[in-house]
C-alpha cells in the first residue's frame, strides 16, 4: 500500500463522518461539493473534509481507495456511501439521515 493510501485508510478510519471535495466547506470549489456540503449541513452532521485540490496525490489516490472517479467521496464509519448523485438521491428519498443516524451519526439539524 502506498503512503497515500496509507493515509487515506487511516483518515477513513479516523473520522466518523469523512468528505473529500474539491476546495474548502466554506469555500466548495465545484457545484457538486457546494451540494454535498450543503446537504450534510442541513441534517447538521459534523464532518471532516478534505480538499483534494490543495494535494494532487490525495485527489488521485481517493479515486483508486475507493475505485471511485468522481469527486465528492463521502465516508460514514470507514464505509464509502457514494457521490454527490447519490447523496442528493438519498437526501431527497429521505433516507439519508435515517442511514446516518443508524450508524450512530449525531445529527443537529439547523432550523
């Protein structure tokens, strides 16, 4: 396993809920990562994200993890649940937070 990957499992495994986006939560880069932003803050889950744009390496190496090409990832207790299509997909079917709060996801919705 390269050190990348390394990382990534250990980041994965480190961090309930886990978002690798292009740019920042306060500064998503791209719609996608705007949405899923946007989405997780409205169910008020705490999440650590990571900008792959600020490290090449990571922006590829998340890609072979999780054999994912796209851009958000999303990592809920070290499982990968999908993009920013699913997670809308989920959101909208209301099945999202039940699924988070299943896997013991604290979820502070904003009013």
């Amino acid at each position: 396993m390269s050190d990348i990957q390394a990382r990534i499992a250990e980041d994965v495994k480190n961090n309930d809920v886990l978002l690798y986006m292009k740019g920042t939560p306060v500064f998503p880069q791209c719609g996608f990562s705007s949405m899923t932003v946007q989405i997780l803050s409205h169910l008020g889950v705490k999440f650590k994200a990571v900008d792959v744009l600020a490290n090449p390496e990571i922006r590829q190496g998340i890609k072979e993890f999780s054999n994912w090409p796209t851009v958000p990832q999303l990592y809920v207790k070290g499982e990968f649940v999908g993009g920013a299509d699913i997670l809308r997909e989920m959101f909208e079917a209301e099945e999202l937070g039940p699924f988070l709060a299943e896997r013991g996801v604290a979820l502070e919705p904003t009013a």
